[in-house]
C-alpha cells in the first residue's frame, strides 16, 4: 500500500508508491560505464592546456607550489553560450515591458562554468576533500562577488552529472546563473518557511533536520557541520540533503570550516551514491534564499543531490507531485551500506 | 540576447535563450524509430487477446457491428501497480496522521489506463479522428465517474509516449490519477487565475487565447470549438496548448461536439509534431479544475503537449524557471510548415 507524506518545506504532497520499487542493484546495472575515460582529451574545452577554447576566466585557483598537476586547480568561466548575460547593459535593462498583453523583459543575468579540475577523467566522488573544498570556495567567491550587483536577485548553483541530468560533457563542471527575478516557485518557498515561522517560531529546514536526526533512520552522514539524510518526503529515489547544522539563509554566507565540513560530507555521499548505484547520473543544486533575505530566520540554506534514475512523467509534470518508489528509509540504509529496514 | 517572458497563468518567468537553437530537422535525427512493429505482440497486456493479462474493465467501448478490427475499440482497466488505490477503504482514509512532525495519509485514490486501441502499433498521431474522439469519450466517462466520489480532489488525464517521456510500453494508451489532495502546484495555479479574475474581471486562459488568436504567429491549428498553439512563454521547445473556445473550468464538462472538434485538432497536432520532429517521444495532460470547483470563472481546463526533446536540468530543477531554446514562433512556423519567422 502506498502513502502520501508531506514535504513541511514545500506544502507539497509525495507519493511513496513502493510495490514496483526496484533495489539499488537493479538502478546500477543500468548506469553507463565511465571508467577508462583519458586524462586529457584534445577536443574537451576545460582540459588543461585547451584554455584558449574558453572566454577569460573570474577565477584561477592556482597549482600546488611544487607543480604537480599543472599550473591551475580549479578555474570559473562564462558559459560560452549563456542562458542570461549583462553584456554591459545597465539597471534598466531590468524593467519590464509590457506589449499589449505580452510581459517580457531582456534576458540579463550571469551564467558561469566553474571547472572543478584540470584532469576530465575524476569526479567529486573520486577527488580528494581537499580539492572539493576548492570547488565550494570557488563557488563561495563566485556567489559574494555576483551578489554585490543589485540586478541580481537569486543566484543559482547547480552540476548537471551525465547526459539524463541535462549534460553530455563528462569534464568536472559545475554552474551558476544568477537570475534578475525571483522565481515564483522560489519565492513560494520562502512563503512556505516564512509562514511556518510565523506560526511555530522556528525554521522549518531547522526543525526538520533535528527530525531526522531523532529518528536516525533516513540518515546518511553527519559530521559537525552539515548532516546529510534521505528526507521523510522525498521527490525521488536516493534523493539526499546536506544541511548545514548553523541556521543560515545565504549560501554566501558560508564559513571557512563549514566549507572544510561540507566537502568532506559531500565527498562521503557521493562517493556512496557511486558505490551503491553504479555511478548514476544526478543532479545537485545549492537552494539559497534571494538577494535581500541573507540575514531571514525563516530559510535555511542546503544543498539537494537528486539522481536520475527514474523519469519524471505526465503525472508529475501535470500534479507537480511526485511519484517515489524508494522509500528514503530504504534508500538511507542502503547507502549506510546496511541491509534494507 | 534571450529573453524572459512572464506565463501569466502560472505567474513564472520563463527564460527564450535561441543561441544554442536546434532546428526542427536536428530533432528528428535524434528520435528513436518505431516503425516496424507488430499490429500484435504476444507479450503485451494491452493487446487484443491477452485480456486475461489485465484486472477486470471498468470500460470497453465494443467493436464495429460488421466486426472488422476486433471485439473492442477502447478500454480503460485499473493499474495493476497503481500509484494510489481506495481498496475498499472509506471516507475516513483520507484523514491525515500526524505522528511527532511526521505528516502522512494513506495511498487512497485512482489509477487506471486507458488503453486506446486494440492494436499495438498505432498512436493518436496514425488514428483517425473517429477513433481518437471514442478515447476521448472514455476520458470523459471516467472522469465523471471517479468524480463522484467526494474523496478524489484532483483529477489527472495523462499520456507518456516512448521512454524519454516515462514509459516503456509502447501499445497505444494513457493514464488516470485520482489524487485525495490538491497538489500545491495546482492550487498555486488556481490562485493565479483567481487573482487575475479579482483583478481584471476575466479568465487569464481566455485573455491569452484571445491574445494568441490576434498575434496569430504561434497558431498552430485551429477549428470552431478549439485552439492549438505554442504559447507565448513556452517552458520546452514545441510545446503546444490546445484550448476550448468556450470557457469552462472542468474537462468534465465537454460537451459531445467538444469531444469531435477536440479528436480532430488533437490528431492534426500530434500528427504535425510527428511530422516535423521525426516521431518524439512526448507527454500530454489534461490540467481541469480540482473538484468543488467545477462552475469557476477563473480556471480553463486545457490539454498540454510536451514534447520530451530536451533535458530538464539543475537549473530548471533548483529554480522551477525552464530555458527554452526554441521561440515559439519558430516552433509554431515549423509546425504549420512554414519556414522559422
């Protein structure tokens, strides 16, 4: 028999529909094989040595002192093709314009690749902490400096892994657009946290990491910092949330040690979602309140790693409710490398 | 330059980024060919002769009275894995369980196929009209009668076509959810058009048909009850909406010469996105007003087509704002057979 349970950050129901549920090695045997990919592929654009192939970059972390593994360690770029960009256009490029029944306006913004290494052939997974804290850092430095423009009001950080999660390059990247509005379903969002505030006193994404860490059973990690679990409503199956312990809104503002505690616990999962699932492709997006809330008690911010191993069909496209056939208590387990509950 | 257009009726940016534009012939190249297959497959449960493989019919449209082409037409069947299912439980099922900050109710519900054809390699695109209007009408029947059950808040008319779209069936059918919740997403909805009525005294879905009829460019077909077009603020690339011209709030209430204009457009449409983009693999839903709200001036039920030939990534999934590549007066060109505006 399936349940409906409800998503308290959302205001969303979830189906956890569990009678077709396939077990984590049935999701494995069908992920593609990546092993045996080169160090360097001529054709990549964000190999080292294949620089000139990109616009100027914002940010160059430079190669260790002793020169190993070349003269850079993680560089952000402009998308070539972006989605938004300023192109120097002003404020007022922001305004919107009303044509009849028509409401548009230009499509400004920043749209950045953050290369997380110069070798195409490692992931975050098989990257050492040490440089995946370069990668957040990267991220950290691109999100203060973007927020500084007023234009901006929501910036966006997201890794697109594997062609079902919408990239065919396989070279570590990751991106950023800052966007010139709030999306609505955003701003739904923070409705959500912000009424659920107003009635219990507490952040909801507080209140529901302290949840999961009474009931144990849908964790996956924890350190100091940041915990990571299955959440009771999740969307889809193996989907994991890093949160970070600290009550903060912003992403922006990250601390130096929380940068240290989330690349090890971000490492940890994805290094088990590689293990236990065969290397899927996913989905991570860092979920951060918009510019002018930094300082709100009510948002939280957190990183969501949702993989790709089922397709999102009519039903969910049409309901906006998802259909999950891995209950999350079953998915923490497996990825704790424990036989299922 | 993109641009960002604003959806009225869902109150969301969406963002017309046509740099990386394919053209409808890039498309095509991609699809999966479905020619050749058996008007009969042994192993299918949908396929006429194999009816013992399916749970007892809640309807069968029977066969021509010469005979030809089978025993039935259409039949609609319960899930055999349904998402959600009443199994005799009553009324009280739907009441929610709270335990500690744990929200749940029981999987209460519908789910159940309509199977469109009693032969396994037609679609709606390769039907004739007449027979598309009898799935329509098997639509129409079911929907009236899971409606009267006081418990089912939402309903759900749906079809997944080929893989990319979620299903790996190919014999010619589509699904319906009974939901004992509104889902967030489409309450947000309603409110949209509620305020937009508060507001402007009309139905958002009648202004913007209205407003598509006078700009004309992103028309793709049109007859006396109904509409096609690629909407103004497109999320996908070919996305078509089909609209009846009479406002009315619920699919429920289309009336017999609804249901011919409906299969004739429908037809024409799918057999367009056929055309021009070699076969692809779509999703359609039908969006209706929840229950209790049948009579509304501010909701429009409407069908929408999908066509799955992007990949919706982290920025999409993070932000709930799509990029589209494709204006949709160059989607809406193609389709008519015109060359891109």
């Amino acid at each position: 028999m399936s349940e409906l349970r409800r998503n308290l950050a959302a205001d969303e129901w979830i189906i956890i529909a569990a009678e077709r549920a396939k077990r984590p090695e049935d999701f494995a045997a069908e992920q593609e094989d990546r092993r045996g990919l080169p160090e360097y592929s001529p054709d990549c654009p964000f190999c080292a040595g294949n620089e000139a192939k990109t616009p100027d970059e914002k940010v160059r972390i430079p190669g260790r002192a002793d020169g190993q593994g070349g003269s850079w360690r993680v560089r952000v770029i402009p998308n070539k093709f972006p989605a938004l960009a300023w192109d120097n256009r002003g404020p007022g490029a922001v305004e919107r314009r009303c044509e009849d029944w028509r409401l548009w306006m230009p499509g400004v913004g920043d749209h950045e690749v953050i290369v997380e290494s110069p070798r195409h052939n490692v992931t975050l997974s098989t990257m050492p902490p040490q440089d995946l804290a370069l990668v957040l850092d990267a991220y950290r430095r691109r999100y203060l400096d973007l927020d500084a423009n007023p234009g901006n009001e929501l910036i966006i950080i997201f890794r697109n892994y594997g062609a079902k999660a919408g990239t065919s390059l396989f070279h570590p990247h990751s991106q950023l657009i800052a966007t010139p509005v709030v999306p609505s379903y955003v701003r739904q969002r923070v409705a959500v946290g912000m009424r659920y505030f107003d009635e219990n006193g507490r952040c909801v994404y507080c209140v529901l990491m302290e949840g999961e860490l009474k009931d144990q059973v849908r964790l996956v990690a924890q350190n100091d910092r940041f915990v990571a679990y299955c959440p009771y409503a999740s969307e889809v199956p193996f989907e994991v949330w890093i949160v970070p312990r600290r009550h903060d809104a912003s992403f922006g503002d990250i601390l130096p040690d929380e940068i240290t505690g989330m690349a090890v616990i971000l490492h940890q999962v994805l290094d088990r979602i590689a293990t236990v699932l065969g290397d899927p492709d996913y989905n991570y997006v860092i979920h951060t309140a918009p510019q002018h809330s930094g300082g709100v008690p009510y948002y939280h911010w957190h990183l969501e790693i949702l993989p790709r191993l089922t397709t999102r069909a009519g039903f969910e496209i049409g309901s906006g409710m998802s259909i999950n056939t891995t209950p999350p208590e079953a998915a923490a387990a497996a990825l704790r490398g424990e036989p299922p509950p």
